[in-house]
C-alpha cells in the first residue's frame, strides 16, 4: 500500500517498545521510577523547545521544517516512555484515556463551562457535592484490579 498513511494503535508501540527492550535486554533497568524519570526528562527536553517563545500560533506556521522535525522526535519521546510505563505498570493506557475522558465530560459539563477555563471545582461549586466519578467503572489494570481512587 505505498502512499497510504496507516495510523498505529498503542498496542502496537507497546509491543514494538517491549521488543525493542527485550532485545537489547533493557528491562532490568526500566523499572516504573527509571522510566518515569526518563519521561520527566523527555518532558523537559519538549519543553525547551517553547522555551522563550512566547505564544505559538495552532500548525507552527513560522516554524522551519527542522524545528517541526525537533518538535515530532521530542513528542514522540514523551509518547514512547509514556506508554512504556503505562505497560511496566501493567495499565491499559487507551482504556485509561478513555475512562478520564468520561470523567472529564462529567467533571466539566458543557453547560457550565463551554468557553470558560475555570477549574471544576470553581464552576462545579455545589453541584458535584459527591465529588463521585458519576458511576464510571471498569478497571483500566490488565490483571482486573480496581483502582479506588476517582483520579486516573
């Protein structure tokens, strides 16, 4: 299929991170605080690249090609450590996604905060007196334990 852009899933980087580990037999060092600080910095690098910039404009549109080319091998560091992690901890990064989403969508209901960038709890003042996950369940953890906690 030459010329057609297939998108990939985040089973696939799973996969393709744990092979890419195992061959250079990289798992006795990513543990989930190495890899964690590893994303940390990851993080930092992609945020040097803004750094002193001031606001971008949506697209880059002043931006070379090389500095978009920085940018996309930056982010794709955070991605990569990022669902590395997410499979040493043995959390199903897309189903967590998903679930936050719900939560979200919960937590800022359109009605209450469309245009605004207030904080829940400023535009939810009242409303949300449980301070519940609105009976979003369904354990995000490959082994079926549940979290406790309504954060994800």
């Amino acid at each position: 299929m030459a010329g057609v852009e297939v998108g990939v899933t985040l089973e696939e980087l799973k996969k393709k991170m744990a092979d890419f580990a195992k061959e250079r037999d990289w798992d006795q060092f990513h543990s989930p605080r190495n890899l964690l600080l590893a994303l940390v910095g990851e993080v930092g690098e992609l945020s040097e690249i803004f750094q002193w910039r001031g606001e971008v404009a949506r697209g880059l549109p002043d931006w070379k090609d090389e500095e978009k080319e920085h940018l996309g091998e930056e982010l794709s560091d955070v991605l990569l450590y990022l669902v590395r992690l997410s499979d040493v901890c043995g959390v199903d990064l897309g189903k967590a996604a998903m679930r936050k989403l719900e939560v979200n969508a919960i937590k800022y209901p359109v009605k209450l905060c469309k245009g605004s960038s207030k904080k829940h709890t400023q535009i939810n003042a009242g409303n949300n007196a449980s301070g519940g996950g609105g009976g979003i369940t369904g354990s995000i953890y490959r082994d079926g334990c549940t979290n406790s906690s309504d954060s994800v």
